[in-house]
C-alpha cells in the first residue's frame, strides 16, 4: 500500500476538498484513502460494485464513493451525525431555493432581532461558548430553520449552522474537546459567519448538481445486523473503527446535542448517544454492571477463547496498575467490552462482504495505563475466527508522542495502521 502516508488516518486532506470539509470531525481519515482503495480495488471497471462503512462518522466513505459514481451504504449510530451525512449526501438542490430559504432565515432573524431567547431553553453550556449577542443569533437562524418545510433543504442549513457553531465559540471546540484555556477572536458575525458558509457550500453544489446519488446512509449500530443491506451485498468495506480509550464520540458532539435540543444532560447523552456507539471510553458503561462471569460466557468469550486469556490477563495487570492511580478508572472493564462489541461489527462486516471481498480498517493501538494492547493484531485474529480468511497490518505511522511530557503519560511507542482482512 504505497500511498499511505503519515496523514492518512486524519481529516487534514479534507480540509480542501469540496463537501468533504463541510463538517470538521476530529476522528475523521483522509478522503486520499478510500479514492486509493477505489483505484486499488478497480471498482470503476467492476458491474455493480459497492462499498460498505460500518462507522461512516461524517460520511467521507460515502461521499468519496458517490464523488466517484460507486454505490455505497452506510451505518451510523448518532443521529447528529447521521444528520450531518444526509446532508453531505444531497446534491440535487436548486439553487433558486436554496437562495430563497436563505433570505427567508435572513428576513426572519433580523424581524426577530429584539427577541430574547428564553432562557429555559438554552442550555448553560452554550452561555460560556459565545457571546451574548452571538448566542442570541444563532438560536434565532436555528428557530427560522426549523420552518423550513422540505427536509433536504433544512439537513442542508442546518449543517451550515452547525459549522457556524464552531467558527463563532469563545473556546475551540473542535479539537475534540472544548479547549477552555484558549480564547478566539471573533470580529464576523455569526449572521455574517453562517451566510459566509452557506454560500461557499452552494458554490460547491454547483458541479456535483448533476452527479447520481450512489451512496446511502443507515441510522443504526453497527453491532447489529442491518437487514436493509442483504448478505454478501458489498465488494468492499472501508472504515475507521472507534480506537480503545481513545475519544467519547458523545463528549465531542455535546455541543451540538445540547444546541439542537437533543440531548440536555450527561444522563441523556449516555441514553441517547453512547449506548448506541462501541463502547470506546469508560463513560459509556457503569462498573457496577459488569459480570466478568457472565462476561465469560458470552459468544465473543466462547468463539475467541485464545483472545480472551489474553485479554484477561492483560485485565488483570490493568487493574493491579489502576489500584495505584488516583483516577482508579476500569480500562480493563472497557478494553473487555471493546473488543466484544468490534467482535459483532467483524461479524456484521463478514455478512455484509461478498466472499472474495476485502475490508480495510484504519486503527491505533492503545496502552491504558500503560499496558500496551495492540489492537490491531487482536482484531486480526477475531476476524479469521469469525469466517475471515488471512489478514495483513500495514503501519501508516507512529502515535502518541506528543503527549509523553504528561506526567504520568506512558511511554509506549503506539501505532495507527491499516487492517486489510480478505
């Protein structure tokens, strides 16, 4: 895989291509991947090729793949961002309206701009992002979007408002958490900001308005099968799994949660987001709950016996090291139900995949207080034990340096690569 380089397992490529970058997501990879692995896989020359994304995340798999005329499908769990993939997805709007309905949010805000938001309805969060004046236009375009009758054209605004969200904040918080020891200097407005940004991404539509829609997003978990994709229906997967202990997809995407009145507390986030994503942090289960008995008797436990004593005895280490630290926080309790939820993806992968398909994977190994677990390889040999027939890691590059200064920072020499499985 000669055209990996050290950035594909980020969104820094996305940043300047078109519809790939109208929604910045920290956890996202390079849109350069999947357009590789078309090339490489020569689905352009194949009848009735189709690529499958377990973990489509900001939708760049599916956009690369309608970019490029393929049929592809989707998976994901969290409704805002299934919200942000259908717009992503959507080309086929008239300028005309689009122009209408942004003077229609321009005529309704500025009517509407003696209005006080109530305060019931703005979460405490959102008064220490923004300014007052800010915060005040924003929930105003938010009120004059939600009449938008037609639902593409309101997914369409509604991710405009959402990039607006992170161009007008006090703090950053795209990164992946809200960096409150940094201030931002903002001079535009956020009417000025989210006009700015609409534009641009109407300019972006005016190519691709005749393009096919070829790509299809499905709100569910992965962890589950999907019936409206049949058996062996898909060429190839492409994907980037949630990493151990890496991000809490719920953490990063609570501004928007609270903002668009999904979410209001740490209790809904859990409910309404977490449980509904792999389990990758310690904030997506509670302690108490966990039955390594019970645990051990369950399919992923009885199919990977091999993996389970490994994982079991590297639990056991993790705990011992954890008893030490003032945190005390159960790695070990989630690097078990990790890897029992990636088994059930693997399987969904597998049915999913025609026979002679492959599945490419990006993923970083992890070390929770600084036990190294190379997940990478642990997948591997999941797969071959859930039908899979051989697997290839390929490195794309070294992780986790930039933290060793932290004191009680490991000092493990981490990975980011590619699982190939055939």
């Amino acid at each position: 895989m000669e055209f990996l380089h050290t950035e594909i397992g980020s969104a820094k490529d996305n940043q300047n291509s078109a519809v790939h970058n109208w929604y910045k997501f920290t956890a996202g990879f390079s849109h350069k991947f999947v357009d590789e692995i078309i090339r490489l896989e020569n689905l352009n020359k194949k009848k009735h090729s189709q690529i499958f994304d377990p973990f489509a995340g900001c939708g760049t798999t599916l956009v690369s793949s309608q970019k490029a005329g393929i049929t592809a499908v989707g998976n994901e769990g969290q409704g805002f961002m299934y919200d942000v993939i259908r717009a992503k997805l959507t080309w086929n709007l008239e300028t005309k309206m689009l122009g209408k309905y942004l003077k229609q949010i321009e005529t309704e805000v500025d009517s509407d701009k003696n209005k006080n938001p109530k305060a019931a309805s703005v979460h405490d969060l959102l008064w220490t992002l923004y300014e007052k004046h800010q915060l005040k236009q924003l929930l105003l375009i938010r009120e004059a979007i939600e009449k938008i009758p037609d639902r593409k054209y309101f997914l369409f605004f509604k991710l405009a408002l959402s990039q607006t969200l992170h161009k007008v904040s006090i703090h950053p918080i795209s990164i992946p958490y809200i960096v409150r020891t940094k201030t931002l200097s903002n001079t535009i407005s956020a009417w000025n900001m989210f006009s700015s940004i609409c534009m641009k991404m109407i300019a972006d539509l005016l190519p691709l308005s005749e393009v096919r829609t070829t790509s299809k997003i499905y709100k569910h978990d992965s962890r589950q099968v999907n019936r409206y994709i049949d058996n062996n229906q898909c060429n190839v997967c492409i994907t980037s799994p949630p990493y151990l202990n890496n991000l809490d997809y719920g953490e990063i995407s609570k501004v928007h949660t609270h903002f668009f009145g999904t979410t209001n507390s740490w209790g809904e986030i859990t409910e309404k987001v977490r449980k509904k994503l792999v389990t990758g942090s310690t904030t997506h289960y509670t302690d108490s709950e966990f039955d390594l008995d019970v645990f051990k008797q369950n399919e992923f436990a009885l199919i990977n016996h091999v993996q389970l004593k490994y994982l079991l005895k590297k639990a056991e280490t993790i705990r011992k090291v954890a008893k030490k630290r003032s945190g005390k926080k159960s790695f070990d309790i989630l690097m078990l139900l990790y890897f029992q939820d990636m088994y059930s993806v693997i399987n969904e992968i597998r049915r999913v995949i025609k026979r002679n398909g492959t599945s490419y994977l990006i993923l970083g190994d992890s070390a929770p207080y600084g036990q190294h677990v190379p997940t990478t390889k642990l997948l591997g040999d999941i797969a071959l034990n859930s039908g899979f027939n051989s697997y290839k890691i390929h490195k794309i590059r070294s992780r986790g340096s930039k933290w060793k200064s932290l004191r009680f920072r490991h000092s493990k020499n981490l990975t980011e690569n590619v699982l190939v499985l055939k």
